[in-house]
C-alpha cells in the first residue's frame, strides 16, 4: 500500500473517532434533557466563535492551547524515539516552577530575561525526562512506571517550593510573587492573554516536523523508535538518538510550562498542575503521532474545554466537566480504531465491487 | 470415489493489504495420500492451510470432508472432524513429558482424578501403530528437535487426526532426521492417514509424496501425480519459467585474510556461554560456509562477528584491524556487511519506506546528509539504484517495505548490503523461506561479490546451499567448530554425522 494511502486512512480514522465521540456525547447531553444541537452549537459558538477583535472565544481557544500543542508535541517526540513517557505533566510543572523562581528573583532586562528564564525552563524539563530515559535505555526500568512516578514528585517538589522558598504573602493559597515586567512575554491585544508564546509552540512544531523528517539524528531517533533491532542492526547509535529524542521532549514540555507562567498566570501557586501534561498525550494519540496534526488536535481540545466552559455551563447550565467526557469519549473512539478501519476497508471493497473493479492483488 | 479433504473455489482477502492470497482455488486429497503443496512464498499455500485448519475462514468456496460439506470456523472444528495440524513452530510445554504434552487437553481421567497409567497406555499403541518411538517420560526440553516433531504428530494423531497438516516440516531438521520423518509420514499413509505437506523444497517433494498441487500467486497451475515428475519441471510449474539451480561458479582465488577469529566465547541469551572458542579465517575471494543444526551458536557467533553482541573473550579483527569491542558502526566502516537471518525484524524496518530502509547503514555519511540534514534527491537515487540494479518488483523508493514478497524484501536487504563493495560479507541464512527463483537470484549476488573479491561467510542450516557456493565448510555442534572439510570432500553423510556430533 502506498504511504499516501496509509496517511488518507489514519486521517479518515480520527475524523471517525471525532464524529462518533460527539454522537455519543450527544446522547449524554439528551440524558440531561437539553437539546443536543442547540447544545453543540453553543459550544462551538463558545469555543470557536469570532464576534470582533476583543470579543471571541478563537483567541482564547489559541491561547489555551498554546501548552497543549507543546506537551502533545513533547509525547510525539518520546513516542517516537519508542519511549512511551507519560512524564510530560511532571516536564511541565519543573518548566514552570523554574520559570516562576527565575522570573521574579533574576532581574535581567527585556528580551534576554525571558529567553533566559525559558532556556533555564526547558532545560529543566529535559533533565526531568533524561532521567526515565536513561533508566530505560541503560538498566531497561519500564518507563511508564518512572515517569509516572516522577509525575507525582514533581507536583510535591512544586507544593513545597510554593510554599516555602518561593512563598511570596501569607494569602490563603500559597503562591510566588509575580514575575518582572521585562520577563512577561507579550500578548497580540490588550485583554487577552493570547501572544508570543503561540508563535514559540508554532516554531516548535516546524522545527520538530524538520528535525524528524529531514535530518540525520531525527531519522536515527525515528528508525530506532520504530524498529530497534533494525537499528542496532544497520550501525545507528540507538540509545544515543533514544536519549536524545527524550531530553527534546522534556524541553518541549518545559517549554510549555515556561510560556504558561511568563504568558498566561505571570506567577506559580498551589495546585497549579492542571493536568496539562496528561491532556498532552492525548492530544498525541488523537493526532497519531503527527506534528502537524497535533496543532489542529490541540486547538480543537482547547475549543471544546473553553466551549463548556463557556457555552454549556454558562449559558445552558450544562455542568462544563462534559468538555473533559466528550474527549474522552473520542479517544476512546480512537483506541478502537481497528473498528473504523474494518469499516473503511469494507466500505472500500464495496464500492469496488459496484464499480466492477477487481481487488488488488499484492506481491 | 470421494477425497478425504476436498476444497473447492476457495478465494481469501485480505482487506488491509489488498492481498488476494487465494484465488478460486481447489484442492484434492485423496485418502491414504500425502499430498505435497508446494509454491513460492506468498503463493497463497500457509493461508489456504490456515483455511483448512479453521484459522482462517475463507471469504468464498466450499470444504468438503469425507465427501461432505462442513464449516471449519476454528481449529476445534477442525480436530473434530480429523484434521490435524503441526505447525513450523512447535506448540509444547517445555517442562512436561511426551506423554503429558500429547494427552494435554485430552486427559484420560477417572472420577477427575488424571489416571497416568491410561495415558501411558494409549500413548505407548500410538506409537507402536504408526512407527514413532520416542521415550514417554522424557521431558520434552531434553528431546531434539526431531523427537519434538514427533511428539507433534503424535499430539495430532490422538485427537484422531485421519489428515495431517505439515507446515515445512524439514526446515529444522538435518538430513538423517528428514528421512527418518519421510519414514513416519509413509507409514501414516499406509495406515490409512492422508498427509498434507507444505514445503518448497522439491526433492522432498520427489522423495516422499505421491500427488502434487503446485500454487502460483494465489492460484493453482497444476496438480499432478509425483511419478514422472522433475525437479526442473515442478520448478517451471512454480516459478512460471526456467530456473538455473547450480550457480555457476568458477575455482575460488583466496588472497589475503579478512575476517580472523581467534578462540571466540560469547554468551548466550541466558548468560550461558553459546560460543566455545571458535576460531576461523576468511580470505578475500572465497567463501566459507558454517553449517549445522539450527541453535549450535551459530547466531551468537554472527551477532558476535558483526558486533551486536558482546565477546565474552578472543579477539576478532577485520582486515588485520583489531575490531573486538569496536561497535557495529565501525565494523561496517571497515568494509563489513551484514544479511541478517531474521529480513523481517533485523533486516528491515516494516514501518519505514524502502528509502528509509535502504539508507540505515550509509545515511550519515557524507553522500546521503549534510551539515546533519539528509539530502533528499541522493537517497532517493539511491534507493531507486537498488530497485534497478536489483529488479525489485512492484517497489518505489517511498512506498513501504511490508507489502513486498520475501524474495523483493531480501533483494533490498543485499542491494543496500552490497552497495559500496564491502571487503567482508556475513550472510545468515540468506535464503530462508525463499523461493527457488529468489535464492538463484541471492546465490548469484553472493558467488559475484567473491569474484569481486570479498570474503563471505555463509551461515545456513541448508545443505544444499552450503554445497553449492562454499569453497570450505565447516561444521558448528554445540558452540564448537567441530570439523572443516573441503568442498570436494563434503557429502551429506558426512555432514550430517557432524552436524549431530558425531565423529568421522
């Protein structure tokens, strides 16, 4: 089959998985007794909707998908190197907290201090990856188990560096003081919190699609990925390009919480992990493991979040944590791809039958 | 007179890679038969036995056994009405004994307590009716390979097996025990069993069976009775034209060494050592083939040699370099290549496109990427050099490799194995599970790359192949080369009394 093919079908697929998540998102809402479509259309309106410049829900769907297209970006990374890390919320929070220390006790001027707090950041989470990586690479420690594990130290670390070193008043909720001025990054129009830090999770898409098609260590990280044996095999230094792919991922998710507290809330407080990392990965699972299409998946799970939020809690009284059910249902859709794959293959023999075409017959 | 498995239009799909591996096909065995089917790889006979076997139930056609008409949707089905199946891979509990393994599921009990004695009992007619002694009470983690075969047909035969299935029975056996298994299957046959045998290798088929169906691309091209028939001929029939089998190959002119093993141990997967101080030389310009039976070291030594796998202690140098704890990288800097004897899993990536894959030794070189980024125009003439060079059908440099027959994969796997002339070339069982047009093709590509003036070694279990390229051959038993003989002093006999451990 051509690779083409391949890709037509894997499209056709989440397009599926998306459609019948909402039909039977659908039927919760029925169970609620509200309309449905009225309900969906609320949603989209809520989350996708432009009215004017300073008033549309679009703009704020971008900004709120800003972290998830970097931590979805992050779990295609280590999922390509064949590193099947969930650690990206703990990559995040070290990125972020990192961020929040940095930002408001290092006084540099502007430009150079968030370029240096995000540097710092994404470091931070790399060196937070490296570590179930090179544990598996090296001593073969299943990765799922670290970096869950890593998850939970790293909300503890957080916790506690919120409430003591960085504690900025004696407020009920512990959180750090505000970041300078000159480390904030800059939004697109006064009101929202939509701005530079988009661009940076656009950047980092380009770049990740190059560096994985059309560089030399993206392919070794990929064929390594793939196909370890082959690797090995062929001369590729596996755990090389496997710990490489790992300390980009973490830099991509401390990328995300760095944008997050510089961009969005300019400081860190108490339970400021918001699951972001895991939303993450299922925001790369929904795009199939694609760059490109972790962009369209983010932005879509953003607008569904906001539309709930907005759309259904707001003007139907729709409790909004169905935003949260409705992606879970289509990514339950989307672990029973094999479902929609049956029914694109017999749909396609069928049509090939009415057309008087013969099957193709394959070497 | 009706046939004791008659299969009749029998057409399988497979949707997901628009394969047709079956087309309209009927198949006859006759009663007290054995049946050879015999095709290329990929002609369409595992899946046609699948079907059979209640694996696979067939898109369309009919199955009739004993004359009528029966539905086989798995293989319980199947065992019920007397087809049996030993796979190419057999299904044994390590740990229990023969006797354990071929009652296993058919247990004979009292009040539901096992009772021991009956099994042995029946166990002990089994094998005296059909000829196939094995001790009962052995474990069968101590049997060879062959005695495992037979605990197999015994399993089949107990559940009252009256047509057995055998998948390329004879890939794993040396040539005593392959005449000693021709031996049982003839017996079953005058016994009253009729026996199905898949195989590719055509004096078997000469050897032992009495009709032939022959399967090309899916479809049967003819069935015929074995008396009269010759190899050439049953070739024709399979590959659909003439097939040279003897390559031509002149006087072998070794020159210098490049390959040197000196008193090589290397451990095996469970840390035991697999390899006992081997040692051997290769010269540029022959080839050196190690033969023995499957799982004597032999792929700890090749995983040694090519660096995939740690040397526990000796010294291995490619052309006079030391190259011992060197990793695989360099020794294939220094002129070495490598066909690996798993093409599927270690020899191509199935995911990847076939530039991909053509590229996983070379692609950081300075041809194929610069300043880290792959040159895209390069590879891509690369690749599409190798689909040229080496005839690969129905292939494109961006399409993937999964699709391809096992013939087109391994002819990827030599085009970018022996691109850039390699000085040493470590061939592993370079034609398993080929068909005989496809292993003329890797015999020639072997014989011209020695002519070239490289060293090869050829490690294979395949007699034949051994005696048809190597100049020298030596012979693993147990993690020790345990003889080398000349080409001209090779015989089967010999070989194969090696090959077990025995002593000339």
């Amino acid at each position: 089959m051509k690779r083409s093919a391949v890709w037509k079908d894997r499209l056709l697929t989440s397009v599926l998985a998306v459609v019948a998540g909402l039909v039977v998102s659908g039927a919760y809402i029925a169970l609620t007794g509200k309309d449905p479509f009225k309900a969906y259309f609320e949603l989209f309106k809520a989350g996708f909707g432009f009215e004017s410049l300073t008033r549309n829900g679009l703009f704020q769907t971008f900004q709120l998908s800003t972290s998830l297209i970097l931590t979805g970006l992050a779990a295609v990374v280590a999922m390509k190197s064949g590193i099947f890390s969930i650690g990206q919320e703990g990559q995040y929070l070290m990125g972020a907290t990192v961020a929040a220390w940095l930002g408001s006790s290092v006084h540099l001027p502007y430009v150079i201090h968030p370029a240096a707090v995000i540097a710092c950041s994404m470091a931070a989470g790399a060196i937070y990856s490296f570590i179930p990586g090179w544990l598996k690479v090296k001593l073969g420690v299943n990765e799922i188990i670290t970096s869950f594990l890593m998850n939970n130290m790293a909300v503890l670390l957080m916790t506690y560096i919120v409430n003591f070193p960085l504690r900025a008043d004696k407020g009920s909720t512990a959180h750090s003081a505000i970041v300078d001025e000159t480390a904030q990054l800059p939004v697109f129009f006064q009101g929202s919190k939509w701005g530079a830090g988009f661009i940076l999770a656009l950047a980092a898409v380009a770049i990740i699609h190059i560096y994985l098609k059309r560089t030399a260590p993206g392919y070794a990280l990929r064929i390594s990925g793939e196909a370890l044996p082959f690797a090995s095999y062929g001369g590729i230094r596996s755990a090389r390009a496997v710990l490489c792919g790992m300390l980009i991922s973490g830099a991509l998710a401390g990328l995300a919480g760095a944008i997050e507290i510089l961009g969005v809330y300019r400081r860190i407080m108490q339970g400021f992990s918001t699951g972001v990392g895991f939303d993450g990965l299922m925001v790369a699972i929904l795009a199939k493991n694609s760059p490109i299409a972790v962009v369209v998946v983010a932005i879509f799970f953003a607008g569904i979040r906001l539309g709930a939020q907005i759309g259904l809690q707001a003007s139907m009284s729709i409790p909004r944590e169905l935003g949260g059910g409705i992606i879970a249902t289509i990514i339950l859709f989307v672990a029973a791809e094999s479902l929609f794959l049956g029914f694109i293959e017999t749909g396609r023999l069928k049509w090939r039958k009415a057309l008087g075409v013969e099957g193709g017959r394959g070497e | 007179m009706s046939y004791a498995v008659e299969m009749r239009g029998i057409t399988n799909y497979f949707p997901s890679s628009g394969v047709l591996a079956n087309k309209a096909v009927d198949l006859r065995i006759g009663k007290a038969e054995i049946h050879a089917v015999i095709g290329e790889n990929g002609a369409g006979k595992t899946t046609l036995m699948n079907s059979l076997y209640g694996l696979r139930e067939p898109d369309s056609g009919e199955i009739l056994v004993d004359g009528s008409p029966v539905r086989i949707p798995n293989p319980e089905a199947a065992i019920g009405l007397g087809v049996g199946m030993v796979h190419q891979h057999f299904k044994l509990v390590p740990s229990f004994t023969v006797t354990e393994n071929i009652c296993l599921g058919v247990e004979s009990s009292r009040l539901g307590f096992l009772s021991p004695a009956a099994e042995l009992e029946s166990v002990g007619e089994l094998m005296e009716k059909y000829g196939l002694g094995v001790d009962p009470k052995t474990p069968v983690r101590e049997l060879s390979v062959g005695m495992r075969q037979r605990v197999e047909i015994l399993k089949a035969l107990k559940r009252k097996a009256k047509v057995l299935l055998l998948d390329e029975p004879t890939a794993v056996l040396t040539p005593q025990e392959t005449a000693s298994l021709f031996e049982v299957l003839r017996k079953l046959a005058a016994e009253g069993c009729s026996v199905v045998l898949i195989t590719h290798k055509l004096p078997e088929v000469l050897a032992v069976a009495e009709t032939v169906t022959v399967m090309r691309r899916g479809e049967v091209v003819g069935r015929r009775p074995v008396a009269g028939a010759t190899i050439p001929e049953l070739a024709r029939m399979m590959v659909g034209r003439e097939v040279v089998f003897s390559v031509e190959r002149g006087a072998a002119r070794p020159g210098e060494t490049e390959l040197l093993v000196r008193d090589l141990v290397v451990a095996g997967s469970g840390g035991a050592p697999a390899v006992l101080g081997v040692n051997l030389r290769v010269r540029r310009g022959e080839i050196v083939g190690i033969a023995g039976v499957n799982g004597n070291g032999q792929s700890e030594l090749v995983e040694a040699i090519t660096g995939l796998r740690p040397a526990e202690l000796g010294r291995i140098e490619l052309g006079g370099t030391d190259v011992t704890s060197e990793p695989v990288r360099s020794r294939r800097r220094a002129g070495g290549a490598h066909i690996p004897e798993d093409r599927m899993t270690t020899g191509l990536d199935m995911q990847a496109s076939l530039e991909e894959n053509a590229i996983v030794a070379s692609y950081s070189g300075k041809a194929l990427s610069r300043f880290g980024f792959l040159r895209r125009r390069p590879i891509r003439d690369f690749a599409q050099g190798i689909i040229d060079d080496y005839a690969v059908a129905s292939a494109s440099p961006e399409g993937g490799v999964s699709t391809l027959s096992g013939g087109n994969m391994q002819k990827i796997v030599l085009g970018r194995e022996l691109s850039g002339a390699p000085r040493f070339i470590l061939a592993n069982q370079p034609t398993r599970g080929l068909d005989v047009g496809s292993i003329e093709f890797v015999h020639r590509a072997l014989v011209a790359a020695r002519d070239r003036g490289a060293a090869v070694l050829l490690v294979s279990v395949e007699l034949d192949e051994i005696r048809a390229l190597c100049d020298r051959i030596l012979v693993m038993y147990g993690g020790r080369i345990v003889g080398e003989l000349s080409e001209a002093e090779a015989s089967d006999e010999k070989l194969g009394i090696l090959m077990l451990g025995g002593k000339l």
